[in-house]
C-alpha cells in the first residue's frame, strides 16, 4: 500500500468518526447575500427529464422504510436545481425542497460518496447560488435543515482541504472554498486563504497556451466557467478581481473556441463529452476574451487547420501525464474533420455515465480516427483503467502556412517500444478548404499489419464508387466528399458515436495496412465534390 493510500484511509477514519462530526459545527446563519447567476440553466429540461426525474427519486426515498438507498452523482451534485430554477414552474420549488429535505437526513454525516470533494464542492455552489430559489417561502422546518447542513459541508470542505484530500482538476473545489469565504463566513473560510488556494490550482492545472492539463475539451469548459463564477461573484461582493485570475480567464477562452466545430458543439478528444451550443456560447460571451481561436497550441497540444468552410481539429500532444489517470485517451496523431456546419470525420466520444467496458474501449486508439499497429493501443491502457508507462510522445511537430495553404506535420513514438516503430502523419488543408491530403508513415524494423482509422459523423452517408477504388460521402442534402487513398484497399465497417448525447451506430472507413521494412507510406485524400 502506498503513502497516498494509508493517507486517504486515515483521513476516512477521523472523517467518520463522532469526534471529528463534532467540529463541524451546525450554524444557523444564512448567507449574506446571493451571488448573481450567470449561468441561467436549461428551463426544457428542467420542465421535462430534470423535475420528472427529481419526482421519482423522491417519491422512491419518501416510500422508503429503511435507510434511503443512495442516489446517483448526477442528483448528489444538485446541478439540477439551475434547470428547475429556469423551469418557470410554480411547483419547481416544492418539488426540490423535498428532495433535499430528504437528502439532508440521509447525509447528515460524511460519506464517501455524498460528501466526497468535487462532489460536495459543486452541490455547496449550487445550494449557494440558489438560495432563495430553496428557502423563499419554505417551512421553517426545511431553514432548519438546511443552514445548518450548509455550514457543516462548507467546514469539512475547509478542512478535507487543509489534510490534504485529493482534489480533481477543473476548480471545482476552489470556486466552492471562494464561495463559503464570501457568502458563508461563519464557516471559517477565509478569503485570502480561499484566493490562495485558487491561483495554486490555476499554476498547477492551466498550461502556458490556455489549455487545461486534461487536455479534455469538456474539461476546458466547466474550468473556464467556474473561473467565470469566482470572478462574478468577487466583483458583484466588491471584493476585487486579482489579474491573475483574469488573466487566466483571457488565456484559456480563445483555446476554448479552437475546441469548437462548425456547429458549435466540442471536439470529441480526451474524455469530451457533449455541451449545448448555447452553453458554450454563453461562456465564450461572459469570458468578455476578445482573443481568436487558438490555432496552434503547442503546450496543449493540438493543431486547428481552417479553410473556407473546412474545419481540422488535431490532437498532436503528450497522451496523459498525470499519474494514475484513468480519463485519458489513447488518440495521438487522430484528427476531426467538420464541413460547414456538419462533422464529416469524428472520434467516437464517450457514453455520459456508466458504460464500463465501453468506455474503456473508447478510451482506445481504435475508437480515433488515427492509424493503429497490430491493434495496440499508441499509450498504453492498463487493465484497472490507468494509463501505463507507455506513452505516445509527439516528436517534431510543424506548422507551415505558404498562400493560405496549410500544412501540420507531426510525429509519434507510441510504438516504438512493442514494435520498434514511428509513426509520422502530416496533413494539408488548401487555402479554399476543398482538399484535405494526408500521408501517415511508418518506419522500422520487420513486418507489422496496420489499420488506418477515419470515423464517420451518423449523419455522413458512404458508398463505393469507381469500382471500390474511392468512396463518395454525402453529408446532407448539398455536401459531398470523395475519400481515395494511394492504391490502398478501402473497406467501411461499423462504429459507434457518442458525441450527440447518446449512443448511435455508424460507419468508418478501414484502410489495411502491410508495414514492411524499413519505410510504409500511406497517402490519401478527402476532395470536395463540386
């Protein structure tokens, strides 16, 4: 057993222990004021999945004659109550006091999972930032439950910090500890210490080009956004906003906008899952950054080709290098394609939640529009989910631009270990956006078999044509695209694709490759018809 975890298992053993319940110490003293909402939730889900949702669950722990079996992350997090709020329903309200009525007597004390720190650090936001949504016009009963409950998760937040508890990236706990400084000082959280803790979080997670250390588009967005918050809630208490922190907001916004397609939503590398349009929109807006997208972020690690209406989108960066990650993706050298407002070539993305193995095969190379050696993943993807000591480092990345042409060559060593091989894949974008040519190379000892990977958006539809020499893709009622490769065999099988929200079947091209000593070239090409 390691240090980390006879400390953690330490730290388990006061946190459930009568003694260390007792310094939490229960206050009645509401908030002193309620930060303004930036972030107006989605008022349709909040009429439809949010409160139907919320209404089953209490229905089922109201019923319950025995201790209320635990609910999901999803409701422990009380994300729900920004849509419930947006709802506009007279009954929204009750319906949520209830449910957190309910909550309240089942965690009254530390659990692992209830109270564990991002979770407990986004449900203290959102409790703060609705707090008249909760408590105007509630029993005195619920007040009753409901600061006192406030003041003991915001203490132990204080202090699982101080010991030391793990805490995930995005700036969740951080924006929760400015929270309870401001709004909750009878908490004992201090503000300076608060901002303190902040700006060691930015250090540590925010790289010199904007991007977050996850390299996970999704991440970018939730950790800008709660920046946003901090910053929001700092100047609406008149407390001052510190130019470290604007300047990290400036930093990371015009990253967040290089992650975009042309219809707006995210990218789909590292663990991105989907975001509304207007969500990120609304980000991008609030940020008040007037920079450009990003289109070379060498710290991040990915390239953004665009031309006319053509969009490339290119992870060119270290696969993981956070020890223990079990979020990275094994998708160096993979590459998303978008046609006006249309994805053409994708990743496949991830399920939401749940999914088990399905994740983990997501997590794969094979999921990635990428080339892949004798089905090896390019980082190594450990049985338990961690990323293993063979990791795909990008080698020699160049960016040329000659008459609004672009080209982006790169290279990485993900298989030189098990197969004495490198991989080098450039890619060209023409100044009117029309031709995309790639060339993937191998090169190394012996004879290996390949598979050169391009997955198809749902909604791009593929069929032979010139005697299975070339593919045609129709991308709506108007776009099409002929894929030919360089005398190579083209073959399209199945694929999955989770970046809508949920789980759909689609199409990938497959193009077998017969490494041989020393030197493999692949070329091929995606050609706007006309």
């Amino acid at each position: 057993m390691t240090l980390a975890n006879v400390l953690a298992h330490l730290r388990q053993r006061l946190f459930r222990s009568g003694v260390y319940d007792l310094t939490l110490r229960p206050n009645q003293t509401p908030p002193l004021l309620s930060p303004p909402v930036l972030f107006p939730g989605d008022g349709e889900k909040g009429r439809t999945s949010a409160l139907g949702d919320l209404v089953v669950i209490t229905q089922s722990l109201r019923e319950s004659h025995e201790k209320p079996k635990r609910v999901s992350s999803q409701f422990d997090r009380f994300r729900w109550l920004a849509d419930l709020e947006a709802s506009g329903l007279e009954t929204a309200a009750s319906v949520a006091r209830e449910f957190t009525g309910l909550w309240m007597k089942d965690q009254s004390r530390w659990s692992p999972d209830g109270w564990h720190l991002d979770v407990l650090s986004e449900r203290l936001s959102a409790w703060l930032s609705y707090d008249a949504f909760l408590r105007d016009g509630a029993e005195p009963q619920f007040n009753a439950l409901l600061l006192p409950s406030l003041h003991r998760q915001a203490r132990h937040l204080s202090l699982a910090v101080r010991l030391g508890e793990d805490i995930e990236g995005g700036f969740g706990v951080s924006k929760a500890l400015v929270y309870c400084a401001l709004l909750l000082p009878a908490s004992g959280a201090k503000v300076e210490v608060s901002l303190t803790h902040l700006e060691a979080r930015i250090e540590a997670e925010i790289l010199p080009d904007g991007g977050h250390r996850s390299r996970n588009p999704s991440m970018q967005l939730s950790a800008l956004r709660n920046l946003i918050d901090v910053r929001g809630l700092l100047s609406f208490a008149g407390a001052g906003v510190p130019v470290w922190l604007q300047i990290a907001i400036d930093r990371m916004a015009p990253l967040l906008r290089a992650f975009r397609h042309g219809d707006g939503g995210l990218c789909l590398f590292n663990g991105a899952v989907p975001a509304r349009e207007a969500e990120i929109t609304r980000v991008l807006e609030v940020a008040e950054a007037k920079g450009r997208a990003v289109a070379n972020a060498p710290h991040s690690g990915f390239q953004r080709l665009s031309a006319g209406k053509t969009l490339i989108i290119m992870d060119a960066g270290i696969a993981e290098t956070d020890e223990g990650s079990t979020s990275g993706h094994a998708g160096t050298l993979s590459f998303e394609m978008s046609s006006s407002k249309r994805r053409v070539i994708v990743n496949c993305g991830v399920p939401r939640a749940g999914g088990g193995s399905l994740i983990e095969i997501c997590r794969g190379s094979a999921a990635h529009s990428a080339l892949v050696v004798e089905n090896t993943n390019s980082t190594e993807i450990l049985d338990g989910g961690q990323m293993g000591p063979r990791r795909a480092q990008c080698q020699g990345t160049k960016r040329t631009e000659v008459d609004k042409n672009l080209l982006v060559e790169s290279g990485h060593d993900g298989y030189l270990r098990p197969f004495g091989l490198l991989h080098k894949r450039a890619l060209f974008l023409s100044a009117d956006g029309a031709d995309i040519r790639g060339e993937d190379i191998l090169s190394g000892p012996g004879r290996n078999q390949g598979v050169l990977r391009f997955h198809l958006h749902p909604d791009v539809q593929a069929s032979r044509i010139e005697g299975g020499r070339s593919l045609l893709l129709r991308v709506g009622k108007t776009q099409g695209w002929r894929f030919r490769t360089s005398g190579y065999r083209i073959e399209l099988e199945d694929s999955i694709y989770f970046g809508d929200g949920e789980r759909r079947q689609t199409a990938q091209i497959v193009v077998p490759v017969d490494h041989q000593e020393p030197e493999t070239v692949i070329k091929w090409s995606f050609q706007r018809e006309k």
